[in-house]
C-alpha cells in the first residue's frame, strides 16, 4: 500500500517541506533508508544521516532546519518520535484489518458472534462467551467457556484465555500467553506427597492490557487474579494466583510474581526480577533488573539487588564490592608490615 507525503501529513497534522506527491510503500531507519521509503528523524545524533539518506519521506521536528541540501521530502510535527509511533500505529492497524470467520474452526452454538469479527482458521470458541465489536481472534487461538472478551480485544494466534476469565477493551494477547491456567495449589500430606487444590477463580484484564508472547497469569484460587487498566506486561512472565497489578504498571520479560502479591500503580519493574509471595509493593515503584523482592515496598522505592535494598545504597555498595580484591591486598600489606614492626 502507497501513501504520499500530503496523505501522511494529513494524518499528523503536519507541514510538508518538498515533494507532496512523492509516494512512499515501506519503512526505514534514517540511516538505511532507501528510495520509497519512509524514515523520522528525532535524536540529533542522527542528524547527519539525514543529508545523505535516500530515505524518500523523513518525519523531522517543525524546529528542524537543514544546513546543507538535502533530497528527502520532510513532513514537520510537533514531535517527530511521537508522529512516527502514531504512523507505525494507523500502519498496523491497517495490516491487522481482518474480518470474518475462517473454516475450519469451532463456535459454540451458545456463544453469539458480531458482524465485525475476524475468527481465524482452527480457533475454539467454547459455550456462552461473550464476544465484543470488532474482536480480533486469529488461527490456532482457544478461547474457554463463558469468558467475556471486550470491544476491540486482539488474541494472536496460539493465545489461550480458559474459561470464566474476563477480558476488557482494547486489550492484546499475544502469541503463546496463556491467561487462566491453574494457579500453583498443593497441599503436603504427612507421607511426603502433594495433592491438588482446586483453582476455582478467575483472571480479570481491564481495559488496553498488553500481555506479551508467552506470559501466563494464573487463576485464582478463589476470587480474581486482576491486572488493572493500562498494565503492560512484556513476554515470558510469570504472574501467580491472586496477584494483583495496578494501573499502568509496566513489567519486563522474566519477572516471575508469586502468589497474593499486591502491586501499586505506576510501577516499572525490570526483566529477571523475583517478588515473593503475599507482600504488598507500593505505587509508582522502580526495580532494577535481577533484583529479588523479599518484603513489602513503600511508594516511591527504587531497588536494586538480591535481596534488595535501596538503589542508592546499592550503587556505593556495589563500588566497593568491585574492588574487595583491590582492599585485601592493602590489608594483607597492611598485616604483614604490622607484623614484621613487631
């Protein structure tokens, strides 16, 4: 699909600066842009490339001007990262613009489908689910009985929502995620063996969830395991029974949450973090990567470390830590001198 630079503009309600005619069917990074391409340009350090780049459309700052000729036509916004995000964003809804049910696959005769759905080849749809305007289901996806999913929700293919879930609008499931599978019951008995508790409840996602490829967040034991609104989850992450997540918190690939965990609002929490169970971690928190979380955090916390403890301390620490092979060889001169005075 074509677009020239007047219709991209005409998006982005921005200014075109050359050819307005000029089409472009594919994007670049400045640096490797090539003819029909289009490119953006909003970190400095990558200005240079713009003079030489063969990039046919390049999104600029309305600031930008060109000390040198330049052959790029170039559409001025107010912010160029986040005009090229918007573009990459009406792009991808255009691919992903599918409709209609695809054979074979499986619906409930119980489960009721809108005109604007996109069903894909080998899906299963169970009993009594509620499906919203313009779902996107795509191939090889299973969706349990009675779950609800809400208006504009994708599920990518291979992803799995078991049953009596809830889903919201404008939520994604990606790839492999597996929202619902059992939480991690088991009761010791007095000879050494496990036996399986029932997991009876539910996961709830509110509204524009993201949950990445191969991320599982288990059903409660009893209750609701819920993610809040706005909450993106990166892949493979592992969120336990009955754990909580507040509003727009962001969690990186890795990070496994245990059981009853409650998490604020606003939090950002790096890849490979561990956080125990039945704590209680406050808002707008910030973890470093690989750090272990072991106690209950206060708003507002930056930690780092394994165990963790505060960002700071661990930074002094950690300059020391470096050089404890530097500190024994002083002491060691230090003894021997002491030593040999005596």
């Amino acid at each position: 699909m074509k677009f020239t630079a007047e219709q991209i503009a005409g998006i982005l309600e921005g200014t075109v600066v050359g050819d307005p005619n000029i089409e472009v069917f594919k994007l670049s990074k400045i640096e490797e842009g090539s003819k029909g391409s289009l490119s953006f340009l909003s970190n400095d350090k990558y200005t240079p490339y713009i003079y030489k780049t063969e990039a046919s459309i390049t999104i600029v700052n309305s600031d930008f001007e060109p000390e040198k000729p330049i052959t790029t036509t170039l559409i001025k916004v107010e912010d160029a990262y986040e005009g090229f995000s918007k573009l990459l964003e009406y792009y991808n809804q255009i691919k992903l613009n599918k409709f209609g049910i695809e054979q074979p696959c499986f619906i409930s005769e119980t489960t009721k489908t809108p005109e604007n759905i996109y069903i894909g080849a080998f899906a299963y749809i169970g009993s009594n689910v509620e499906i919203g305007e313009n779902v996107k289901i795509f191939p090889n996806a299973y969706i349990g009985d009675n779950v609800k999913l809400g208006d504009n929700t994708i599920v990518f293919a291979g992803g799995k929502v078991y049953s009596d879930c809830v889903i919201g609008n404008n939520c994604v499931i990606n790839s492999g995620a597996i929202i619902g599978a059992d939480g991690f019951g088991f009761a010791p008995s007095k000879a050494g063996e496990y036996s399986k508790i029932p997991q009876i409840g539910n996961v709830i996602l509110e509204d524009y969830v993201d949950v990445g490829a191969g991320t599982t967040i288990d059903r409660a034991t009893m209750g609701s395991t819920i993610i809040r609104s706005g909450v993106k989850l990166d892949n493979q992450i592992q969120i336990a029974h009955n754990v909580e997540i507040g509003k727009n918190t962001v969690i990186a690939a890795q990070t496994g949450v245990a059981g009853s965990t409650k998490i604020g609002a606003g939090c950002l929490i790096g890849g490979q973090v561990g956080i125990a169970g039945h704590l209680v971690i406050g808002n707008n928190v910030r973890v470093q990567a690989q750090s272990g979380i072991g106690r209950n955090v206060k708003d507002n916390e930056i930690l780092q470390g394994s165990p963790s403890f505060g960002y700071s301390d661990w930074s002094k620490s950690y300059v020391h830590f470096k050089n404890l092979p530097k500190l024994v060889k002083t002491i060691d001169k230090l003894e021997k001198k002491v030593d040999g005075n005596n």
